[in-house]
C-alpha cells in the first residue's frame, strides 16, 4: 500500500481502536463499581445532548461531523480503488517537440514473457507497483533447486540490467525475488 493511504489506514484503525478500548474497559469498571470511572459515567447526563440539539450551535457541529465523515470516508475508499497503480514514465531525452513515455505495465509484462520461456523458470510474474512511494518493477521467478545460485542470478540478473536499461533516467527502482521450489520426491 503506498504511503498516504497507509497513513490513512492505521489513523482510523487506531482511533476506531482506541475508541473501543475506552468503550469497553469503561463499561467494565461502570459494571463492577471500580472508581473514579464508576462515579463519572454516574454523573453523565442522560438528557445532555437532547438539550444540545435544541441549541443554536447543533446544525453547525452535525455539518461539521458530517464533512468529517464524508472527506474521511472518501480517502478511504480512493486509497483502496487502485493500490499500487504506476503512472507511465516520462524518460530522458524528451523534448519540447514531444516526449518518450513508457508504462511500466508494458515493461513488466515484455521481461515476465522473456523470462518464462527460459526452461530454468517454472513460473515468472512480473508486476509494476507503487509501493509505499517507490514506483518499482517487482521480478519473481521460480526455479528448480537443481539449478546453481550462479545460473540463476545470471538470468534474472540479466534481466534487471535491462529493466534498468530501459528507464534510465526515471525513477523507477527494480526489484528481483527468486523462490526456489521444493525438491520433488
């Protein structure tokens, strides 16, 4: 998740948290008397907010909760729309008389067909992310134990000098991770 909207995340956890944990070691000392907490939600007046609602100031701090919840609420749900989504690349040597723009997406999906017809591989997933504010290009492969760390280091290795290659100049960081399957019985 990219970092504003996992800021957003852990905020509300957090407050939604600890506004349960108040609720509900509250409710447990009212319940079994133990003091001060006992005598404060005694002296909480029931009839309190039906007398604020009738005020003056009641439409102004219901459009200004309801503001809140609305701008809240939407960050919410746009942070989990498209997580992690690369915009394309604008690369050196663009000009005034246009420019050399590349989605990474297109990158990705060249370099996972490339690798997967290596017979080394048994499976190759190749994605563009947007990972907590580094654009990246994320390289797993999945090799047979049989085959040497030299020989797989040198294919995927290969593979990410292209990649970098081909975005030298953005800000487009590379990232390789290689799982090696359990031997076969």
């Amino acid at each position: 998740m990219n970092r504003i909207p996992a800021v957003w995340h852990r905020i509300t956890v957090g407050i939604v948290g600890l506004a349960c944990l108040a609720v509900g070691v509250g409710a447990i000392c009212w319940r079994t008397g133990v003091e001060p907490v006992a005598g404060w939600i005694e002296e909480i007046d029931p009839g309190a907010p039906l007398s604020f609602s009738e005020t003056n100031a009641w439409p102004w701090v219901l459009v200004a909760i309801a503001v809140i919840a609305v701008v809240w609420g939407w960050r919410l749900v746009t942070s989990m729309i498209r997580p992690g989504k690369v915009d394309d690349l604008i690369l050196d040597g663009s000009g005034s008389s246009g420019s050399l723009v590349v989605a990474p997406k297109l990158i990705a999906s060249a370099v996972a067909d490339d690798l997967a017809r290596h017979p080394m591989f048994d499976t190759v997933t190749v994605r563009a992310t947007d990972d907590r504010s580094r654009k990246m290009i994320r390289l797993v492969a999945s090799a047979r134990p049989t085959r040497s760390y030299d020989e797989i280091a040198g294919v995927v290795g290969d593979a990410v000098e292209d990649i970098r290659a081909a975005v030298d100049g953005s800000d487009l960081h590379v990232q390789a991770l290689v799982h090696l399957e359990q031997p076969r019985h």
